[in-house]
C-alpha cells in the first residue's frame, strides 16, 4: 500500500504526537499543539503527514527560511519503516522548498546514530563537520 503525503492538519496530532514518541523525537515543550498550530497557521505546509486509509504513520517538519531551509522531526510509526515513507516524506518537503526557490536544505540528526547517517547519505546528504549542543532560552 502507497502512503499519501498531505500537510497536517489540527486533527492529526495525537497520531503525530504518538508516532514522535515512538521514535523518541518527541519533545513536550516543542511539539505542543498550540504550537503545531502556530507553525501551520505560518506556513501551512511546514509539517506533512503520511496516511494510508486515512491513518497517519509518518510526519515530517520543516522550516523555510531563504538562509537555512531546515528538516525537523522525520518519524514513521515502526511497522511502516523501511518502506519508502521517510523517503517519500522527505523528497516531498524537497519538491515544496526546490519550489519556494530553494537550491539546499539541512537536517539534524545525532553524529552518533550511524544508521540515520547512512539513511541521510543514501538520499543525497552529505555529513558537514560541526559538532553542535543546541541550547534554548524562554523569552
């Protein structure tokens, strides 16, 4: 079964949320749904959902911006990985931003989690030479 790639709606969270915690990317201060909602109100396109029959099973984030055009939160619920979804998750948010005009984009993942990193690499990325601890303030 082809997975469907949409932008996400409000209804969508909890699967989101569950499948964020299934890959342990979910972070409770970030991924409220107050804040998911922020995100598309500002760009309705910045999260996508993959769906089969009408359930989310994956999800994607990202954030455009003319400088660093950035991929966040790439998940897919367990018994759907290694089956194209993240790929096609990915290569969707890559159509929107080559659109937007876009020539590059970015994405964050753990310099030890070897296996992400050769996912990564098999779709076209390339490791940049950067050690980074991210830090967060409350404004």
């Amino acid at each position: 079964m082809k997975a469907t790639i949409r932008a996400y709606k409000d209804s969508d969270y909890e699967a989101v949320k569950q499948t964020l915690k299934e890959c342990n990317h979910y972070n409770p201060d970030l991924d409220t749904k107050q804040k998911l909602h922020k995100k598309i109100v500002a760009d309705p396109e910045s999260i996508l959902v993959a769906e089969i029959d009408g359930t989310v099973i994956g999800n994607v984030y990202f954030i455009d911006d003319s400088w660093n055009p950035t991929v966040w939160r790439l998940a897919v619920r367990s018994e759907y990985r290694k089956k194209g979804v993240g790929e096609t998750l990915v290569k969707e948010v890559e159509k929107i931003l080559k659109k937007r005009g876009r020539d590059e984009i970015r994405l964050f993942t753990g310099i030890h989690k070897v296996e992400n990193i050769k996912y990564y690499q098999r779709l076209g990325y390339t490791a940049l030479p950067t050690v980074q601890q991210v830090m967060q303030k409350r404004l």
